[in-house]
C-alpha cells in the first residue's frame, strides 16, 4: 500500500493526509469508528511494525499524517470494554447517559479519573510509539450535549440542569492540555458540527483548547449552492457570503469527508448540476472558491479526479476514470491548487484573521459573482480572486482594487490543461486610475464560465 500512496500523494502536493480510524474494531462497515481495541492496530492491513513503517515512509516523503480518533463512543461487544470487570467500568450504568441511540454503542464516563487517564494515555500512544502528528477527535458533539440525539425523558441533566456534559468537557480540556504539553507540534482537529463556542480557543481562555475545528456549516451552505442550477444562484447568494460572518470566531477546516459521498447523498462531481461539461466546471470551480477561502482545506480520496459512484470502503478507487480528458484535468488542478497553496503565503498565512480577507464585492447576486483579496503577513503581498457561478462568458467584468499594478492571472480553472473553454486574460492585467466599488483603482477583466481566477498583485 506505502508504494502505491506515497508517490501519488507527494506528486499531488499534499502536506497532510487524514486516515480512518486504524484501531481494531469487530464491525468492518464501521470504517473504524466502532472502536474496540484502543491501543491495536487493526490486522486488516498488517501488523504493528507495517504501519509503522508505512508512516515513516510517508514522513521521508514529507507528508504528515493525521489520525481519526473515536474517544466518543465504544461498542457493546462482550469481548470488548462493555462490563469489563462484570460492572460498568467504562461505561455509564444508566442507558440515558450511558448508550448512543443513533450508534447503538456506549458513552465513556468521562467523570471517572480512570476513563480519562485510558482514553488520554490512548491518545499520547499512537503519537508516541507511531509518530502521528495530529488528532482528528470524531463526534465531539455527542460528547459535549447530554441530549445529544435524545428526546424529552431520555436524558439526565447535569447539577446545575442544564444539558452540557460537564464531565465531557474537562476531559476534552484535559486532553488538549496533555497533548500539547508533551507534544507542542501536533494538531488536534474536532469534528464539532455545532455553535459551541470556543473549540479552537486555548483552555486557559476558557476554550476547549484544539488546534482546528470543521467547519460543517461552510460545508453545507456551499454543496447546497453548488447543487443549484445555475440560473437559480441568484437567490441563494447569501449561501456564499454568510460563512464571512462567523469564519474567524474559530480556526476552521473546509471539510469535504467521507460522509458527503455515502449513503446516497451522491459522489461530489455527481452533486453538481448540468451536462457533464458543466459538472467539471463547477466542480473545478467549487475548489478553486475552496482552496482561495480562509481556512485549512480538507478533501476525501477520490475527490481530486472526480469519482462517479459514491465512496465504497469494500472497493477500489476508480482510478480508471483517468483515462478520461475530463477527469485528468480535474486531477491536473487539484495538483495545481495544493502547490499554489503552499506557495503563495497569501494563501495560508492569516487563515483565521480579518487581516488575511477582504471583500471586494460580495453583493452582485444578479451575475453570481464574488471578488475578494487573500493577502498575507506582509499586507503587500496580495490576491485577488474572483469567481463567476453562471456558464456565462462575462467580458469587461470590472473589479475595485486596492492598488495600482500589474495583476498576474496564475490560475483559471477554466484553462484548457483543467477541460475549460481557455477563457481568460492572456497571462493578467494592469490596474487602472478609474475608482469602483469603493476602490482607488480597478481591473478590467474577462471572467469565464463557472470558473474561478487568481490575479496576483505585482507593483510596477
């Protein structure tokens, strides 16, 4: 597996990969998640020392590697944690705290010493003895709510009434803590999917203390648009601005996971509306807006060269599918954005600051288009990206800036090498005295169909 990965994650320009759960687990439709022996690797894909290797290989290669961690729930098989000592060792005793009604798997007791010290010691093994360089905590909401998924009459409140896991909380704290102090360079990444305030925030603040949190809200506003006709965007256009409101309250990730293509939700090229032509575009356009938009980017196997059929754990990838011109080029511009992105610091420097954003014009509905600068630590060193969400050739498409210069095009998702129509600006344009928008200066720009462009700014 290490030689077939290795080469095609380094030569896609990933920094980081995010795998599964690895801990051995009964039920292999889990993926993992249905965690049972928290401190084995699971025999499916080798033994200890494989994996070992495996990740020492993909660290020679200069890719970290992240690793999904389920401290939120265990399940009841009898081999397994459930009644360990004949009591209710791990878990609660009362079925209202103590079961997940959705999972049909059962809660920690987060409030017992022992359980945090396992679940903690768990956490700091597999980034001690495997090298994993970050956590990505799975279901942190079920941990924090006592009426997670739970109706009226099936939940106990905590002592002061309310329905936060007081409990669960200071674990998550404790944990944070622990991890840091013993390992400062590694990530914590919550999948929280809820307005809990502060995940990302240290705990001497008052904050949960992880590194970064999902930011399920942008995820879902921006596949609802996407799934829009073209035509229709118009009425949804606060889809795409409203994420602005609240996008440095926390230090998020753009999540496209497994969960967005399994169980009939459809694979994301199959989400997108029109002909296969315009399903490229779109999708080309949608990482494009993505890769340009603050925050760390996250993107599932398959994604980067557009798989057809939703993500089967028991089959291959369709890596077939590369045969195809189509396909090629998304995969061409996912290998594009991932080396912008790491080369540009306008891109990744102040991803969680109004510093590193500014609109430039987030209300023109009527065409479907949004402009806005990245810029980096030094204020000088600026992007302005523009996106058009219609299949409509826009010539003369004006855009206020900033600053007087030559504004260099350095990616079209719409160019002929991704399957575009090559529509553009013959390698950038130079700004003009003419104030719009609310700017000294403006460009005048050709923006092409569904299709998102990056304009570097260069002084003369």
């Amino acid at each position: 597996m290490a030689d077939q990965l290795i080469p095609y994650v380094k030569r896609m320009g990933y920094t980081h990969v995010e795998l599964l759960p690895v801990m051995e687990h009964p039920f292999d439709l889990s993926w993992g998640y249905q965690t049972l022996g928290y401190f084995a690797a699971t025999s499916r894909f080798g033994t200890p020392e494989d994996f070992m290797s495996f990740v020492d290989r993909l660290h020679q290669a200069g890719i970290g590697v992240l690793l999904d961690w389920t401290p939120a729930h265990f399940p009841s098989d009898g081999h397994g944690l459930a009644e360990f000592d004949g009591t209710h060792l791990y878990e609660h005793a009362d079925p209202r705290q103590g079961r997940h009604p959705d999972w049909g798997t059962l809660v920690f007791n987060y409030g017992r010493n022992e359980v945090q010290n396992f679940l903690i010691s768990n956490a700091i093994f597999w980034i001690d003895k495997y090298h994993i360089d970050g956590l990505r905590v799975d279901a942190v909401a079920s941990m924090l709510y006592l009426d997670y998924s739970r109706h009226e009459g099936e939940w106990v409140p905590n002592e002061f009434g309310g329905r936060e896991n007081l409990a669960a909380i200071a674990f998550l704290k404790r944990l944070n803590e622990v991890v840091y102090a013993r390992h400062p360079g590694v990530l914590t990444i919550a999948e929280e999917s809820t307005s809990w305030p502060m995940v990302s925030r240290p705990t001497y603040l008052g904050g949960l203390g992880f590194s970064l949190k999902w930011n399920m809200g942008w995820m879902n506003d921006t596949l609802s648009y996407f799934e829009q006709e073209p035509v229709h965007r118009k009425y949804h256009h606060n889809r795409m601005t409203f994420s602005m409101l609240y996008a440095f309250t926390e230090n998020f990730v753009l999540p496209f996971s497994h969960d967005e293509v399994v169980h009939g939700k459809a694979s994301l090229i199959n989400k997108m509306p029109g002909d296969l032509w315009q399903q490229f575009a779109n999708l080309r356009l949608l990482y494009g807006y993505m890769y340009a938009h603050p925050g760390k980017k996250l993107m599932f196997m398959g994604d980067e060269f557009g798989q057809r059929a939703e993500w089967d754990a028991g089959t291959s990838l369709e890596w077939h599918l590369l045969e195809f011109a189509p396909h090629r080029g998304l995969h061409a511009l996912t290998a594009d954005l991932n080396a912008i992105y790491r080369n540009e610091p306008a891109l990744h420097q102040v991803d969680f600051d109004w510093h590193g954003f500014e609109w430039l014009d987030c209300n023109d509905s009527d065409a479907s288009v949004l402009t806005f600068l990245r810029r980096a630590e030094d204020p000088g060193n600026f992007m302005v990206v523009v996106a058009s969400y219609t299949p409509v050739l826009r010539e003369g498409y004006r855009v206020g800036v900033p600053e007087l210069g030559f504004y260099r095009e350095i990616l079209n998702t719409d160019a002929e090498k991704y399957g575009g129509t090559n529509a553009g600006n013959l390698g950038g344009v130079h700004a003009e005295a003419i104030s719009w928008g609310g700017h000294p200066y403006s460009i005048n720009l050709r923006l092409p169909p569904l299709a998102a462009v990056y304009f570097k700014h260069e002084r003369w």
